[in-house]
C-alpha cells in the first residue's frame, strides 16, 4: 500500500506542475482597444472590454482567436490585436497566425492559415453571407470605367511555367 500511494503522489505532483504552467498561458499586451467576446465569434456578445496596453495571458488558440485571463476577466480576443509580452521584435502573435516570422511581413490576406481541421468541421455555409458579397461586385463596365479614371493599362502577365525535371533538380 505504501507503494501505492507514492506513485499516486508522484502522478499528483507531476500534474498539478503540468496545470500549472499550463494555466500561467503566454503573456501578451492588447495593441488595440475594444470587446473581450464570450466566444471565438465576431457575433458572440462582449462580456467585457480591454484598453490598449493591458496584460493579458493567453491560454487558448482557435483559429484567428485567443482565449485570455487578465485580472479577473477572461473571454476571446482577435490575434491581431495582441501582441507578445516578451518584447522581441518581430514576435507579434499575427506573426504566428500568418505563419510568418521576422522583419517585413507584410500580409494582406489571412485566408485559411491557423485554421486546423476541427474548424473547417465546425464551418457551416452562409448563402446570406455570399448573396450579400455577389451584390457588392462591380460590373465590368464600372471595372473598366474605374481603371480608364486611374489611367491603369492592361499588362498580360503568362503564367509561370513549370521547369522541366532534370533542369536544376534533384
């Protein structure tokens, strides 16, 4: 019995530390100012708000999303209005979302990156969503009057060609 009950207090030990460190999260400082959300959804009610500059701890991710503590609040927040804690340049959480990392990211898309398969598994189709976009297109002639007023001129570009196998490969 005595056996028994070390084992079981090594198991108890190992993860309160496990929890522990698990619960502390990564530190990060809230760049932009607004609502702490309920869920990981821009329509989740706001449960709370953040100023820019507080300390937050983040952990969970989901997505474009971070679940944070930060004094007694806790609720969701958008990646990109975080930034880590640890002052290293280059080290912004949108960094990570992007995939990117270092000086002169410029990323103007965000697409699918971050998201992982349990996300797509949870999408559900918005024809609303999708109406309301295919409403918004320009039609070609405003396209074509919209390039005429910025004096654009159309450029054909080829398509880049696959290189042979054998030219420079291994």
């Amino acid at each position: 019995m005595p056996r028994f009950s070390s084992v079981r207090a090594v198991v108890i030990v190992a993860s309160a530390l496990f929890y522990a460190g698990a619960a502390a999260g990564n530190p990060a400082h809230v760049r932009v100012a607004g609502p702490l959300q309920s869920q990981p959804s821009p329509k989740a009610p706001a449960i709370g708000a953040v100023k820019a500059g507080a300390t937050v701890d983040i952990v969970e991710r989901k997505g474009f999303w971070a679940h944070v503590h930060g004094g007694a609040q806790n609720g969701w927040l958008k990646l990109d209005r975080l930034s880590m804690a640890s002052g290293d340049s280059g080290s912004e959480i949108v960094a990570l979302a992007s995939g990117r990392t270092g000086s002169n990211n410029v990323v103007s898309a965000s697409g699918g990156r971050g998201l992982d398969a349990a996300d797509f598994a949870r999408a559900t189709p918005d024809p609303a969503s999708v109406s309301a976009l295919s409403r918004s297109a320009a039609s070609e002639a405003a396209a074509e009057q919209f390039a005429r007023s910025g004096r654009l001129q159309t450029r054909r570009i080829d398509y880049i060609r696959q290189p042979k196998a054998g030219r420079g490969q291994r």
